[in-house]
C-alpha cells in the first residue's frame, strides 16, 4: 500500500511539474504547447489527474501508516475495475500500447493487496486456533 502510494505522489507530483514528462512515461506523444490547438485541454486534463493521484497516494499512505485493513479490501475490486477499463481502453485503440502498463500495475497491485490480505486473515486464523 505504501508503495503504490508513494509511486501515485511521484508521479502525480511529476505530472503538476512536467506534465510532458508524465505523457512521455505513460507512452503518449507530447505535443509542445505552441504546436497544442486551440481548445485542447490535455494540460488542463493532466492537471486534474495529476493533483487526484497525488491525493490518492496520499491517502495510500497514510491508509498503511494506519494499517487501515478496510481500506486494503476496498481497494482490491476497484484497482481490478481500473485495470479492466485502461486495458479495453488500449484495446479498442482509445489510448497507446504503453498505456497497457497502467492497467497491469492496478492488476497486480490488486492481485498482491488481495493475496497479502488472504495470508495474513489465514495467519491470524492460525494464532487463534
């Protein structure tokens, strides 16, 4: 959890300082801002998602300095959500190969949240019993 946290604030703090930075490390080409049209708003899009990762990693964060166990649970269905959805995304051609890589670490980020949580409620069965 503190993990995927901290890459979140890294990368969503990459993003408010240099958004082109981030498009470049999520595979998608970017455009200087004199070559941008009139009315394309990817910088603004950018910035928005970029401040919600940083939040959200945030919150990862102090969620595994709390070992926030309900949070962990919740957190499972909708990372596999997340990665359905940027996986069909690529899929359908709506965003770049790259993007791909996205989708696979909400997955295994998922996977292993679910898996740890799994190990450890079958660990405490054990002491209990």
């Amino acid at each position: 959890m503190a993990v995927f946290g901290l890459c979140a604030t890294a990368l969503g703090a990459l993003g408010l300082a240099a958004p082109d930075g981030l498009l470049a490390v999520m595979g998608f080409e970017a455009i200087p801002s004199a070559r941008r049209a009139e009315g394309d708003h990817t910088l603004t899009f950018l910035t928005a998602s970029s401040m919600a990762a940083v939040n959200m990693g945030v919150y990862y964060v102090l969620a595994a300095l709390a070992d926030w166990k309900p949070f962990f649970r919740w957190t499972v269905p909708f990372r596999l959500l997340t990665c359905a959805v940027f996986t069909a995304a690529v899929l359908a051609g709506r965003a770049p190969a790259g993007f791909l890589a996205v989708g696979l670490w909400e997955g295994l980020g998922a996977v292993v949240t679910g898996a740890a949580l799994r190990y450890e409620g079958r660990a405490r069965q054990n002491v209990a019993a």
